[in-house]
C-alpha cells in the first residue's frame, strides 16, 4: 500500500509534464498566407480578400475584411492582385500587418 501511495504522489508530480503544449514556431508565427483583393477601403484602412488557410490563426480559406496596421500597406496593392500576407489578431480585431504581391 505504500508503495502506492509513492507512486501516485510521484505521478502527479510528472503529469503537468505531459500536459503542457509546445509554444508556435517563430516560422509558424510569422507564415504569410495566400489571397485575391477583392475590394480596398482606404478610407476606412481596410482590405477584403478572399484567402486560402490562415495557419497561425487556425483559420480556414473564406472572404472577409481586413484591418490593416497602417494605411500604407494599402499602397502596394490593387484589386484582383494574388497576395502574400500576414495577420494577426490586435486588439478583438484581424489585423493584416505585412502584404505584398504574390510573385
């Protein structure tokens, strides 16, 4: 029985080990994600693309609309341009924070 006891005790101990998860990849973090412009709002510094998986966000392929962190990543692109870009979420919204023409 009281050997039991140590094991059980030295058990909880190892547990949390096993149950803590790997923090993402600098890689995976910083993965541009594929898209189309389907409309750019500079007035509102906002860009709707349609886009294919956003990994670091776990996100699936969908249309929707975009912050950007500045206006001028706005600048290099135009409607119907195949995109390279990155978001993250700031602040409860998606905020794209690097774009560029896909090559």
């Amino acid at each position: 029985m009281k050997k039991l006891i140590v094991l059980m005790a030295a058990l909880s101990f190892t547990a949390p080990l096993y149950a803590q998860t790997a923090a993402p990849t600098s890689a995976a973090a910083s993965a541009l994600s594929d898209g189309v412009v389907r409309k750019i709002d500079t007035e509102n510094n906002k860009i709707t693309l349609k886009h294919g998986p956003i990994t670091n966000l776990d996100m699936p392929g969908m249309t929707m609309v975009f912050q950007v962190v500045s206006p001028t990543l706005l600048n290099g692109v135009k409607v119907g341009d195949a995109v390279k870009f990155h978001v993250e979420k700031i602040n409860g919204a998606m905020t794209i924070t690097a774009i560029k023409p896909a090559q």
